[in-house]
C-alpha cells in the first residue's frame, strides 16, 4: 500500500500558528524616559571641554613653522612688516 499525501498530520500546527499570531499583535511598545538634571549636563560639558584642552597643543606647531619660513625669507623682514607686527603685539594688550 502506498501512502501519495497525508494532509494534515498534525492538526495542532494550525491552532498554535494562530495563537503565535495573536500573542505577536498583542505585545505593547513602551518608550523608556530619563531625565538629566542642570548640574550633570554642566558636569558633562565640563568634562568635554577638559578633554577638548588636554587634547589640544599648547603651541601650534604647524602656523610656528609657516613663520619660521617666513623669517628667513631676506625679503619677508622690512619696516613695513615691522611695524605691523608692533602694532598688533601693542593693540594686544589695549595699547
């Protein structure tokens, strides 16, 4: 004897397929919600910016040498370029 198709072999399969589908629609979505006080956000940003400071070279190596190259061109030092910079150093400190 020889068996072509067997439908249905586990009828159980429909009714827990249907109740998987119902339990899935029934799952709420909640959104959690904190809260940070004045303090802890002034505290974060004090921290960044300490960060930021130690990160950060005391001297700018990079415009150090473009005046470097600057100074040693003959032409670069004149009274013009002299007074300017005189200027600026006495306009500094609000002279």
């Amino acid at each position: 004897m020889m068996i072509d198709k067997v439908a249905g072999v586990n009828p159980l399969n429909n009714l827990q397929e249907t109740k998987r589908t119902n339990n899935a629609k029934s799952v709420r979505s909640t959104s959690d919600e904190i809260s940070v006080s004045k303090e802890a956000k002034a505290m974060s940003d004090a921290y960044y910016l300490n960060k930021v400071a130690e990160e950060t070279p005391d001297v700018r190596t990079d415009l150090v040498e473009q005046i470097k190259q600057k100074i040693r061109d003959p032409n670069y030092l004149n009274s013009e370029t002299i007074a300017a910079t005189a200027d600026r150093i006495l306009s500094a400190y609000g002279l």
